[in-house]
C-alpha cells in the first residue's frame, strides 16, 4: 500500500527547533517530487515547501524562508523538514504530500496523516 | 499567485449541484490547477488535476472546467460523503492554494 507517515511533531517554545520526518512505503521516494502543507488549527491548507526528485530544485513560502529546509534521503525513503527559530504563529498540523509525476510540476495526490506542530510558551 | 475561491460556504441538499468558483491573480502556466476535498480530522484527497481531469477513483460526479484565471469545480447530484472543504491548488508558478469553499448541508 502506498503511504506517507510524517513523525517528529510536538509542543515547544518559541525559538526552539524542529525536524519532521515523513515515511514513504509502497513506492520509491526518488520517484516523486514532494511538497510539505500545513494547516493552522481550523484554517485552510497552506503550503510550505517544495523539493524535486533528485533533490535539486526546493521552494519555499516567502513566510518560512530563511527558517525552514526541506531535504530528504532517497535511500532511506524519507522526506524532511528542518524548522528553526519556531514561532506561534507555526503552529499547525504539517502534512508531507507526493506529486503525481516528476517530469513537471504535478498536483498532489498521496498525503499523510500529518504530524502536529504547537508552538506555546 | 493567489487564489481566491468563492463563495466561501455552500449550503446545498443532498441531489442538488454544487458549483465552486476559483481566480488566480494571474494566469495558471499549463492550466496546472487542481482541486482538493477535505473533511474534518482527514487529511486532504486529490480530485481534478490540469484544471479538468479527475484523479483515480474519483466519481463522474465531480468534473473541472475552466483556464487561464477562471476554474470552476463542478459536483452534480451532491452525495453525503461530497460535503466538506474544497479547496483549489496551482501548480504552475509555485505552489499556492487557495482558502477554501466549505459545502455543508442545508
């Protein structure tokens, strides 16, 4: 079966770090770009951060560049998010998500369960 | 790109059709635009990609329409399990998304 399974979430303090893992099974990660979305607790999806098969081509959101780095390691079939100098306005459930297809841009169409992310002195 | 959808909440019956309205600021690369459906607690489920072709699995109910800045998701003979959040995604400059249609029941 093929699944997405993000771990590494929790509560911290604000300036604290993070690093979210997301587990691929059934199916090769070096297949697929990969995205990372968040989502604030009853607010919309928001997009975070995006890297290409290979590694070679990352995006982010204006609102976590400098903060935020997106990796990942094919071998071991897992994605990554590096968050650093955490702030409330963080907190949200992060989904990792896999594009259909890496010849080009693509939508998204397997996603984890998400891991949560609270930010709270 | 922003996206903006509208309207922000549809309140339908079940048997009735939905239609859901999606604006980018500018225009989609490659009609690269795709819509979304969430329920609570649930991550969300890919429906329509290139503005207009349904993801596997995905009922003839829901079809896509639209290019340029114009997107619209059509759901004819709204089921039960069809109310929720949708929400529209491009693709082609980026990635954004946009805030959401919630459909409920009247």
């Amino acid at each position: 079966e093929v699944q997405l399974l993000e771990s590494g979430g929790g509560l911290v303090q604000p300036g604290e770090s993070l690093r979210l893992s997301c587990a691929a099974s059934g199916f090769a990660l070096s297949d697929h770009n990969m995205n990372w979305v968040r989502q604030a607790p009853g607010k919309g999806l928001d997009w975070v951060s995006y890297i290409s098969d290979d590694g070679e081509t990352i995006l982010y959101a204006d609102s976590v560049r400098g903060r935020f780095t997106i990796s990942r390691d094919n071998a071991k079939n897992l994605l990554y998010l590096q968050i650093n100098s955490l702030r409330v306005e963080d907190t949200a459930m992060y989904y990792c998500a896999r594009e259909r297809f890496p010849i080009f841009a693509d939508a998204s169409d397997v996603w984890g369960q998400g891991t949560m992310v609270t930010v709270s002195s | 790109i922003v996206l903006t959808q509208s309207p922000g909440t549809l309140s339908l019956s079940p048997g009735e059709r939905a239609i859901l309205s999606c604006r980018a600021s500018q225009s989609v690369r490659s009609n690269f635009l795709a819509w979304y459906q969430q329920k609570p607690g649930q991550a969300p489920r890919l429906l329509i990609y290139g503005a207009s072709i349904r993801a596997t699995g995905i009922p003839d109910r829901f079809s896509g329409s639209g290019s340029g800045t114009d997107f619209t998701l059509t759901i004819n003979r709204l089921e039960p399990e069809d109310f929720g959040v949708y929400y529209c995604q491009q693709y082609g400059s980026s990635r954004t998304f946009g805030p959401g249609t919630k459909v409920d029941i009247k």
